[in-house]
C-alpha cells in the first residue's frame, strides 16, 4: 500500500531476504501505470526519513519502503529481479496503488 507523506508517497514494507550466498545481482525496475520507468525514487523508512543505503543490495534483509514523486497517481509496479549465479530464477512484481 502508499500513503501520502508530504509531497511523495511512500510504498511498503518490502522486505528481501537472503537465504543463501549465491545472489549475483538483484535489479529493480520501478514503472506507472502507463509501463513508463520511474527513476526519481529513494529508499526511506515508514516515516518518509531517508535511509543511509542507497542500493537495493544493501537493503537485504531490512525493512524499508520507497518514497515516489506524488505526481505518480493511481498505480506503481515494482519488479525485483534476482539473479542466482548464472540463471535468472527469481522474479518479485509488487503492485502498490496510490489511495
């Protein structure tokens, strides 16, 4: 879920787990509604405070959210890409809707 905190929205909690060291790469990819990318985005906590990591990477394992541009109405896609080694296994999409 987002809920307005100033003039951004704030998506989560997200949480990513690591269960083995085999992780290569994690990617994230942030698009609207219209599938358009979204790059103004920083990691914050439930209060909109700014965290200290700024790489999906070093978030593993922590809870956090992801502060957006208030003018992203109606739906944000957030899609984790994990790379395992040399292959591809693991694909999260969160869906947040702005209310």
């Amino acid at each position: 879920k987002a809920q307005l905190i100033g003039d951004r929205y704030v998506a989560g909690p997200i949480k990513l787990d690591k269960d083995n060291d085999l992780v290569n790469e994690i990617k994230l990819d942030i698009t609207d509604n219209n599938g358009n990318d979204v790059t103004d985005y920083s990691f914050v906590d439930s209060t909109g405070k700014t965290l200290n990591e700024q790489t999906i990477s070093e978030l593993i394992g922590k809870e956090f959210y992801i502060s957006l541009p208030k003018t992203l109405i109606n739906k944000i896609n957030i899609k984790f890409n994990v790379k395992y080694e040399t292959k591809n296994l693991l694909t999260n999409t969160y869906s947040f809707s702005v209310e």
